[in-house]
C-alpha cells in the first residue's frame, strides 16, 4: 500500500470501527472509480473491513488501528 492511501484506508477502518455502518453507507462514502485509490478494495482486501448485515471492522482491521495509535473500542 503506498502513502497516499494507507491513511485513508485507516480512515475507512476507523470510521466503521466507530460504529457498523450500512453497506449503502460505506458506498456512498468510500467507492471510487479510480483503480489507483481503491480504499474500500483495498480494506476488503486485507481482512481489514468484513461485509454482512452491516460493515464492520474486523479483529485485524482493529489490531491496525491500534498499531497506528487509533484504537477505537469495538462497539457494543
């Protein structure tokens, strides 16, 4: 992952660890038709991000976050 996108796809991580959000939501935010800036393949990817009912971030998406000082606390 190259500089530029690696803080947005924390970002994407984050965000969703804050709270599961809507797979509508996570769309409208995150997609792009850009195939050099891909944040949400690029999550989805990795292991980061897991797609159900609702988009969550994942244990390794979590332990991600934590590696780069924005732990967030699984909701619930």
């Amino acid at each position: 992952m190259n500089a530029t996108t690696e803080p947005l796809v924390l970002d994407l991580v984050e965000w969703v660890a804050r709270a599961p959000r809507p797979y509508a939501d996570c769309m409208d935010a995150w997609r792009t038709s850009c195939p050099r800036l891909g944040v949400w393949e690029e999550a989805l990817d990795r292991g980061l991000v897991e797609r159900g009912a609702a988009v969550r971030a994942t244990p390794l998406g979590l332990r991600l976050l934590s590696e780069h000082g924005r732990a967030v606390a699984p909701p619930g």
